[in-house]
C-alpha cells in the first residue's frame, strides 16, 4: 500500500463495432431495443451485454422481473427487486427501466414498448418448466443474440463467496497486469458441466476495458472529484455514494485499489471480484467518468497534482490505516479538499456476503438445478448436431 503510482488509466473510448449483428439501416425513426433478464448482483457481464444491445439501435429498455418470479423459475435472488431495478437503471447504456417485466419476452411486450426486437446473450434461459423464455420472439425473428462474457456470472459469485478461494486474486507480478499471460485456465471449474456455468475466469483486455470508457475528458474550469477504494461485488450503497460523490463536482474519478491492497484491509478471502473485473464493474456507472487501475492507498500530492483533483470524498466506512500507520487521507485533509458524505445507505460487500452465507444451501440448491437444465439442453443440442451431420453424410454418399 506504499506511494506507488505503478497505475494503468483508462482514458480512450473505442467504436463498438465487436456485435455479431449490424444495426438496421434505411430506418427513419430510431431503433427501439428491448433487453430483459434478473439482473441479479448486477456485474459487467450484464452491462456488456447491454453495451452490445444498445449498439444495435438508438434507445435501450430494460426489463427487470421480480423478485416472486425470479423465485418461481431460478430459485431466490441475492438482491431484491428494488435494488435490482436502481442498480440496472445505473447502467450508463440503459434508457429506461421496466420493472416488474414477464418471465418469458412476448410479442405483446415488445410490442407495448415499441421495440424492433429483443436482444439477449448466446446463453440459454429457461422457466421452470425448462422452456426457452424467448421461445416466441425466436420465432417471430425479433431477437438477435450478443456475446455473453465469458468467465462471469451470478452463479461464479456466488460460488466464490461460498467456496472462499482466493485464486481469482491478481497477486505478485501480475498485480497491475490487464491480462496476465497463460492464465486461460485460472478458475477453471472442473467440476461443472453446463457450458455456461462451467467458464474460466474472466481475461480482461485494454479493448474491453476502452470499449466500457467514454474517453472523456474534464473540461476547463470543471471540478475533479475523486473517490477510492475497493469497490468489490458493485452494489447499491456504491451505486448512492458514487452519485452523491459526482453532486459534488464535474468530472469523477474513481480509484481502484489492487487485489493485495484490498486483501490487507478487508482479509478473509475479499475482494471476492479481482481488479478488472472491479474496474469493468466501476466503469458501466454512469455516475462514473473515469477510474485508476490500481491507485495508491494513500493519496498522495502527485495523485491529486496529476489530475487536478479539486475535492476528495470518503463514506461512513472505517478508514484502515496505511501500513507504515499514516491516515491514507492525510494530504488531501491538509490541503482542505478533504469531504466525508453519507450517501443514506448502509449497504455494504460484507452484508450482500452474510446474505449468501445465510442462505446457503438455497443459493447452492438454485446452482445445481441451474446447471441441470443447462445440460439437458446441451445435450440435446449435441444430439440434434449430431443427426444432422449423419443425415448430411448420408446424403453425400
């Protein structure tokens, strides 16, 4: 936690030009996209595919089912409906939010929201009765499928909290790294059959990284707010610190600490997200202008030179000391840019953990049941492949 600005900024935005799908052209009113889903301990994962969808057209709605059919079908969610349908709302991509949306997307739904299609990742989602949701906007061609984001899910998190592993950490020679190389089975769960569910740990890249930044740039005469911290399994009480912290200036940038940092002041097996995928989760904010990979615990007078930092802001939670004993904002203080806001929530990473924990055996039962659909599917997939090869071959000869 020393004085070490061995830090990687994230500051050019590229075109998002990586969807499968082209946007319509020769449309004179705009593309009207309609996304749907749980939105469960809202990750970048959720936000990329939302990047992706808003791509392919102008203005992107969001349906967010509740909390009593998000039961019925997967099992409980770990966040209610109310901080689901904030957290969602959030999302620098997301126009509106409907909340309360039906399980399965309809015709009628898309229909009453004026949506050209619905778009979803190339996973599958399934009721309880294991029939595809999108079963009838498939069938209509108004769907399109994005890339889902390898190597992230609700159900990897919660694994992570239950499992209390540490080998999703960067550490060592890797702790700044944007991607480390020959990791491509880091978190790799074996034991997992469902090619969804069973996916490596997320690789991050300096494009993915870019494709979730604006490429701003604070103006003259704008005030630099800058904030700090862990930030891990991106939550609700972040979500109201972050847009109290932007209230107080222009231009916010978020600090992130490394993984070793935050180990050394939350302990046990925290952050339970590793740095990039805390900086893809910190970056889809639309509060958010601009975050440092890996900044110094103790802000130091070139951190706030360098970015011409103008106010400091820090929540209600305990401030650890840095390890050679210093106040870690000593030097904004003494220069009386130093704020402390209460953002009026007391949500925090180690209470979403204890909910988890509580209902363990619910969250692990949801898992596998999860998983089971997920290969019934597969395999019949496989076994649909496979037909039709030996019906091709048969035709051949």
């Amino acid at each position: 936690m020393a004085d070490n600005l061995s830090i990687g900024v994230v500051e050019n935005s590229l075109n998002n030009s990586d969807h499968q799908n082209e946007r319509p052209v020769g449309k004179k009113k705009p593309v009207r996209v309609w996304c749907d889903g749980c939105y469960d301990m809202v990750h970048f994962g959720h936000a990329n595919s939302l990047r992706q969808a808003k791509a392919l057209g102008d203005y992107l709605i969001v349906g967010v089912h509740t909390d009593e059919e998000i039961t019925k079908h997967k099992g409980p969610p770990v966040f209610t409906q109310k901080e689901r349908y904030k957290m969602v709302r959030a999302i620098k991509w997301v126009d509106e939010v409907v909340e309360g949306a039906p399980y399965v997307t309809t015709l009628e739904t898309l229909d009453k929201y004026n949506c050209d299609f619905c778009v979803h990742g190339d996973d599958i989602t399934m009721t309880a009765d294991g029939v595809d949701t999108y079963h009838l906007v498939k069938a209509a061609k108004r769907y399109k499928e994005v890339k889902r984001t390898v190597g992230i899910s609700t159900t990897d998190l919660v694994g992570r909290m239950l499992l209390l592993t540490r080998q999703h950490f960067y550490q060592g020679s890797k702790e700044y790294e944007v991607c480390p190389e020959n990791s491509f089975n880091l978190g790799l769960d074996s034991a997992a059959r469902s090619p969804w569910t069973r996916c490596s740990q997320f690789l991050p890249t300096t494009q993915e990284i870019n494709q979730f930044s604006e490429g701003k740039q604070p103006k003259p005469g704008d005030v630099v707010v800058y904030v700090a911290g862990a930030f891990d399994l991106f939550h609700v009480g972040h979500l109201d610190f972050l847009e109290k912290a932007r209230q107080m200036g222009d231009f916010l940038i978020v600090g992130l600490h490394t993984d070793p940092v935050v180990n050394v002041y939350k302990g046990n097996n925290y952050p339970i997200m590793n740095l990039h995928e805390r900086v893809l989760s910190v970056l889809a904010c639309k509060f958010v202008s601009e975050v440092v990979i890996g900044a110094p615990y103790s802000i130091t007078k070139y951190l706030m030179d360098h970015f011409k930092v103008g106010v400091v802001c820090h929540g209600n939670t305990r401030v650890m000391p840095d390890v050679d004993g210093r106040d870690p904002y000593e030097v904004p203080k003494e220069m009386g840019k130093f704020v402390q806001i209460d953002s009026g929530n007391d949500m925090t990473t180690e209470k979403i953990v204890k909910r988890i924990i509580l209902n363990r055996l619910q969250f692990e039962k949801r898992n596998i049941e999860k998983e089971e659909k997920e290969l019934k599917v597969y395999e019949a997939f496989l076994r649909s492949r496979e037909q039709s090869e030996v019906s091709q071959r048969s035709k051949q000869e």
